[in-house]
C-alpha cells in the first residue's frame, strides 16, 4: 500500500480520474477536521521570524560582499556558491511573507520582502497570482500550466498536434529548470505578466530593470568576474535548484491527480503533493519546504513550525516522500503524464506503448 493511502484509504479506481469517495480509517482526522489541527502551529511568533530573517539576510549580504571583494577566484567562487544557498533560505522567509505566515503587520517586512522580491526577479503582484493560482489548483489537469508546470492525460497527449507535443515536452524538460533563472525567473514570472498586463504588472518590468541595472553596475564597477560571482552564478544555481524543488513536489511517480468533482483542498495536499525528505542542512538552506503536503494543507504555518506540525499530527506522518536521489530525480522527469487508466504518472515512452497496446487489442 503506498505511504499515501495509510492516511486516505483509496478503492480501486476505474475511471478517467479518481472520482469516487475517499473511505478513511477509523480515528484519523480529515478535511477540515485535519486542518483545524494544524491550527496551533499556525501562530508565529514574531521575534523568532525576525531573528531567522535578519540572521538568513545578514548572512548573505556578507556572504555576496566577499564573492565580490575576494582577492582569489577560488574564494569568490566559495562565497558565491554560500550565497546561492543563504539565497534559497532567504526566498523561503519571503515565500512565507507572501503566504501571511510571517511578519504580516511590519512595514518593514512589507518593503525589504517587496525590494528582495524585485531584485531576485520575483515581483509581489506576478507572484501572489501565479502562486495563489497554484495552491487552489494542485492535483488537478492544468494544460496550460499556470502559477505551475502543465500536466495532461494520455488521452489528451494522444489526441494533441505535434505542436502541442513539442510545447508540452519543453515545459517540464529538465534545461527549462536548469535555465530556471531565464525561462522561469526572468520570463515566466517578469516578462511575460508584464507583456499581458502592463497596467497590472508595472513591477515586474521594474523587476527586470532593477536586476539588470545591478548587474550592469558591479560590470562597470568591478567587471565580469565581480558580476558573475555576486549575481550570475549564485542566481543561476538558486533558481535551478528552487525551479526544480517546486518541479518535484507536484510531479512525481506517485501523485494523484483528482477530478473536479473529486477534488478538495485538503485532499490535493496529501495525495498531490509531497514530502521531501531531506538531512538537517538541506532542511535548513530549503527553510524546510520539503514538508510540502502540510505547507499546502495550511499555508499560514511559518516555516519553521512545519516539522513540529508534522512531529504532533499522526496523520501528517506518512507522506508521500521524495528525496533528492538522482534515481528520485530521474522519476520525477520521467513522470511526465497522467494515465487514466493505470491511475498513475507515466513517462511519454509507457503512454505510446500502452496506446498500442490498446489499439491491438
């Protein structure tokens, strides 16, 4: 029995999506039931948010200084790869921010969030929309892929154009999130809002202009090596690594993906998202988003209270869990569409075979 079902006792399913009723185990909290128990953790406390933020910012305005004033490369290179990660922490506390979980009465929070936003390449109003999108969307078929990556089923994939193909398979390639800093950070959350909503995504243009006009300046300044070890490289790796992080969490071997009718919040966040398991250091440079299937249970649990939830609530204590094992990661890519019958993901390869299959027959 997978991990999923020792918390949500599902029958067998043989239609296109999973529409019938959840049957649940005697004892065990669901739904609303579920979620009013994580409501304790739900309180942060302020003085704990604000030494963890001042603590991950302080660290990286250092950390970048001396990428950038470093007499060796090798030591700029150190600096500069410590900042990549300080900056995957950092995006986790304006992650929170955004959510509500945190600090959501200073305006001191409000401007450093906003201008951390604009200069990482996150605008406040592209972000809240797609992410917003996101969380009200998990686990369902989303062709598009909005605030997410797309996900179709094998019906869908047989019946497409070549096109769509080709657009589909480029989406969810693993260069799009190796590019993450481009294809997702610079044109998926800046440009492209901005090119269909000027009005409503003034930030995001501004989001380019700043990025771009701080990167020009430490070129001017400093020259390339400067640029590229405070800015380019550690960038690069924060946006692949943060890319790939939301990739894995919502497309891997054993998600679900449920019907409208069949759909809920709270079932979305145990069958559809997962827990990554990770060693302490990672917990801390991911600022604990591996506890993924309580984040979309409750957004408004700071993240530092997520392994405590998950430590007090029996039913958040058999997840679905991923890990970053190339194997792990290497199923992940290969998780690439929703079977209707198999009630399972399956790679483009397992789709075309089990079509002839069907077509045989």
């Amino acid at each position: 029995m997978d991990n999923q079902n020792k918390i949500l006792n599902t029958p067998q399913r043989t239609n296109e999506f999973n529409t019938r009723p959840i049957t649940h185990s005697a004892g065990l909290r669901v739904d609303q039931e579920l979620l009013k128990a994580t409501m304790p953790f739900a309180q942060e406390s302020p003085h704990k948010s604000w030494r963890l933020v001042i603590t991950v910012f302080v660290l990286l305005l250092t950390s970048l200084i001396a990428a950038g004033l470093s007499p060796w490369l090798w030591l700029q290179l150190i600096f500069s790869l410590l900042s990549s990660m300080l900056m995957i922490r950092a995006f986790i506390t304006f992650h929170d921010y955004m959510h509500g979980a945190i600090l959501t009465n200073s305006w001191i929070a409000k401007w450093l969030f906003k201008l951390y936003g604009l200069l990482i390449l996150v605008p406040t109003n592209a972000w809240r929309k797609s992410h917003n999108y996101h969380h009200g969307h998990v686990g369902k078929l989303d062709v598009f892929g909005t605030g997410t990556f797309p996900i179709m089923t094998t019906k869908m994939w047989h019946s497409s154009s070549k096109w769509q193909h080709f657009y589909y398979r480029l989406q969810r390639h693993p260069i799009i999130i190796l590019f993450g800093y481009l294809t997702i950070f610079a044109i998926s959350i800046c440009l492209l809002p901005f090119l269909r909503s000027p009005s409503k995504h003034i930030d995001s243009l501004l989001s380019l202009i700043l990025h771009s006009s701080l990167i020009t300046t430490l070129w001017y300044f400093g020259g390339a090596t400067t640029a590229f070890f405070v800015v380019i490289l550690p960038m690069s790796i924060n946006c692949a690594f943060g890319s790939y992080l939301f990739f894995a969490q919502h497309s891997f071997k054993r998600m679900t993906i449920i019907s409208p009718e069949a759909w809920t919040y709270y079932r979305a966040a145990l069958e559809s998202s997962s827990y990554m398991k990770l060693n302490r250091v990672m917990q801390w440079i991911t600022g604990n988003i591996g506890y993924h299937h309580i984040h979309h249970l409750n957004v408004k649990i700071p993240f530092y209270r997520l392994p405590e939830a998950m430590a007090a609530i029996p039913e958040l204590q058999s997840p679905i869990v991923t890990t970053l094992a190339l194997g792990e990661i290497y199923d992940c890519f290969k998780s690439s569409l929703w079977d209707e019958d198999q009630q399972r993901m399956v790679s483009y390869r397992e789709a075309n075979k089990l079509a002839n299959k069907n077509t045989k027959q």
